[in-house]
C-alpha cells in the first residue's frame, strides 16, 4: 500500500519501517515491569521534584509534565506517534476532530480576519464558521475546490487562514493541494488541511508545504467506532506553541484512558487500512457497473473530481467513498433500500471494523452543500469495514434487490 521511506520523519534516523514503528514505541515501563503496552498514567497534580523545579516548570515545554491537563506519559507518547506518523514535528490532542478544528480556528483568527473554506468541508465546521466565527467578527467564505478561480476571488489582506479537506466530506472532490499553497504561500496565508481520509498515512500535507494538518483520530487511529479524538501537527515550533496556548486557555484535554486505547488501536492501524481500502476499491467497482448508479465518487475512479491529483498526490485510499444513484431514484426507495441492509449499518463516523452507509442531501436545508453540483439524483456515503468482500457485495445485492423490486 504505501513506501515506508515515505513515512520517514526526515529528521530521525528511522532504521525500521512503518508497520514496525506502529508497534515499537519509546514509552519505558518501570523497570522490572515486561509488559508491552503504553502505561496508563493519570493525573491532576503532578508533584515537583522540588521547589526550583516547581518555579522553573513551563507548561509550553515539550515532554515537561507540570499538570494534568497539558500531559502524562500516556498522552505525551500518542502526540510523539502521530507527529512522527504524519512527518510534523509537534501534536496537540484534542477530545475530538472537530475540537481540533474548532481550536485551529481559534488559534489563528480574530475580530476582522477572513478565512477560506471549501464549500464541501466537514459539516460541522461550516456550521462553526457561519456562527460562532461570524459571532466574534471573523468573515468566512466558501470557495469551490474544483475551480480554485472561486478561491483566488475571495483572497484578501484580511485572510489569515485557508482550509482544505481532502477528498471533501461527503461529496469527495481531491483538490489540487499544492496549487493551493502555493496562493496562500505568495501572499503569507496560512493553510490548514483536514487530512482524516488519508488516515495520516495516504496522504503527506507537510511535503506540499501545508502548516496545520487536522486528523480526526476517532476513524481509522481508533479503529474501533468507541473512542473519539482529534489531532493538531505542525512543523514549525512558533504554530505550535500558537495553537499550545488556545489549547491551555479553554482548559481542553483528553482522558489518558482514551490515549491508551488509542495506541493500542493504532499498531493495527496499517492493516486495518489495507483490508478497508481493499474492500471500499471493490465495492465501488461493483458499483460502477450498475445500471442503478449514475456516478461512483471514489477518488481512485476516474468519474471523481479530482481523481488526477488523487493520481498523483496519493499513496492510496481508504473505504469511504459515495454513489449518487440514477435520477429515478427517490428517498423512499432508497430507505427501502438502505433499512434492507443487514451487514451495513446506518451511522456517522467511519475507520471502524463495521461496514456503514449514510443517505444525504445536497444543497438542500439541513444538507451537504456544493457551490457547483449538477447531480440530480440521491447521494448514499458507504464505508467498507474489514468484513469479507463477498458477504458486503451479497448484503448490497439484496438490499438493492428490493429497490428494484419498487419499479418492478
Ligand atoms: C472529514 C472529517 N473531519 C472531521 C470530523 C470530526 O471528527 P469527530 O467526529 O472526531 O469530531 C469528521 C467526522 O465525521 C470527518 O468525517
């Protein structure tokens, strides 16, 4: 699937490879003590060992332990890991991936700023951007991805920060990243990219010159559709440090029980990938080929927007993609269809084991939305888990079985 020297954090001598990095870790156990799992250590008050350390302590310090909230052992070892993973230098753990965008946004914009944002981002964090940001004076506007002459219109003096979201939420368009920081980078702005489908691994935002990398680990680094968490790496200290403070000042921390689980589910992390990436390659050819499919959005098919830089930009996917089914389809077809399902089950989030489909809307109230769509029929987003292919196409076939059956 991937090169493991891909995956090198350029300043580290890394003599083993991915899978092997995933599993090996730095945490020491106390001596004596064999077991091969991260400890997990919990904290409020974390004693000094005297009072010049006590005066001297600076919770901006990488690894300094000086009070629950800023880290433990347990939380300190997930921030090295996905740092190292993602090839940044610096991590903040958040409670959640939208935590993690909420506290970019925070971070980086104030009363006056502008900030750029792909019309097909996360949900949520357009609800974010059109309320509380608008609220404290902070103006957001949404570009189109596929055509970056929408991004380059809205450019001004006053935007300080420009998202990305690869593919899109939803509607699954790859942008072209690097043309995009390159306009941000002629005129000093900031970019920062939501990179959760590549799962940290498919996709290297640090090697296009990206500064801000989101990654909600509540999909695949959990692996488990349990725990929630998000990620914030950077390369530069100054960011860092930055995004430390916003981080301090809203009191944001995350449990070490969560960290634990979150380790330990990403030593499979590779292997999880692989079988799902596999399994979502093979559905979406099964879907390609029906009659009742007007278009599969997966960006490794070449009906996705974007499939090119996906091309090239890529080492891979992971399961998640779309359909939009023919235009005689209708909602009350497709929840025949969808209720139908009995592997597949119905529910937000994804990077888990289970296999998952959600129906959407697309610009209409409550929905997904898109400057420039032109489909006319229902858009469906599935996740393949790690089941065995056969039984998910079996489970498809005769869900969608009944679906017909309704016209027949
Ligand atoms: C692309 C993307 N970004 C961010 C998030 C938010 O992550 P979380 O659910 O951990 O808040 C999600 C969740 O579905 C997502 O799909």
């Amino acid at each position: 699937m991937s090169n493991d020297d891909d995956f090198r954090d350029a300043n580290a001598p890394a003599p083993h490879g991915l899978g092997t990095r995933l599993v090996h870790h730095d945490y020491q156990p106390p001596s004596a003590f064999g077991g091969l799992n991260v400890g997990v250590h919990h904290a409020s008050t974390i004693a000094f060992p005297n009072v010049a350390a006590l005066r001297s302590r600076d919770w901006r310090k990488a690894d300094s332990y000086t009070y629950g909230l800023h880290g433990t052992p347990t939380t300190f070892t997930l921030e090295r890991r996905i740092a190292s993973l993602e090839g940044g230098h610096h991590c903040l753990l958040l409670p959640s991936g939208l935590a993690a965008i909420t506290v970019v946004d925070l971070a980086m914009l104030k009363a006056g700023d502008r900030v750029l944002l792909p019309d097909n981002v996360y949900g949520p964090s357009r609800e974010l951007a059109n309320t509380t940001l608008k609220d404290f004076g902070i103006d957001a506007v949404f570009y189109d991805p596929t055509n970056l002459a929408t991004l380059e219109a809205a450019l001004d003096e006053r935007t300080k920060l420009i998202w990305m979201e690869t593919p899109g939420s939803v509607t699954m368009e790859v942008p072209d990243i690097p043309a995009i920081v390159a306009l941000a980078k002629q005129r000093g702005i900031l970019t920062a990219i939501d990179n959760t489908w590549a799962a940290g691994l498919l996709f290297r935002p640090f090697d296009h010159g990206v500064d801000i990398v989101m990654h909600a680990l509540t999909k695949y680094p959990s692996g488990g559709s349990d725990v929630m968490m998000g990620s914030i790496t950077t390369r530069d200290e100054a960011l860092h440090l930055r995004l430390k403070a916003t981080h301090m000042r809203f009191g944001i921390g995350v449990a070490p029980d969560d960290c634990y689980l979150m380790l330990r589910g990403m030593a499979t992390l590779e292997l999880r990938l692989a079988k799902s990436g596999d399994n979502g390659l093979a559905l979406a050819a099964w879907f390609a080929q029906r009659p009742d499919v007007a278009t599969v959005l997966h960006p490794a098919h070449a009906s996705c927007p974007g499939h090119a830089f996906w091309a090239r930009d890529f080492h891979g996917s992971c399961g998640l993609f779309s359909v939009v089914l023919d235009a005689r389809y209708g909602e009350a077809e497709v929840d025949v269809m969808l209720d139908a399902l009995k592997l597949f089950k119905l529910g937000y989030s994804w990077g888990g084991v289970h296999s998952l489909a959600v129906p959407y809307a697309v610009n209409q109230p409550g929905g997904t939305s898109r400057l420039a769509w032109s489909h006319r029929g229902p858009l469906l987003r599935f996740y393949a888990g790690t089941e065995d292919v056969n039984d998910l196409i079996a489970d498809l076939t005769q869900a969608f079985g009944k679906m017909a059956l309704l016209r027949a």
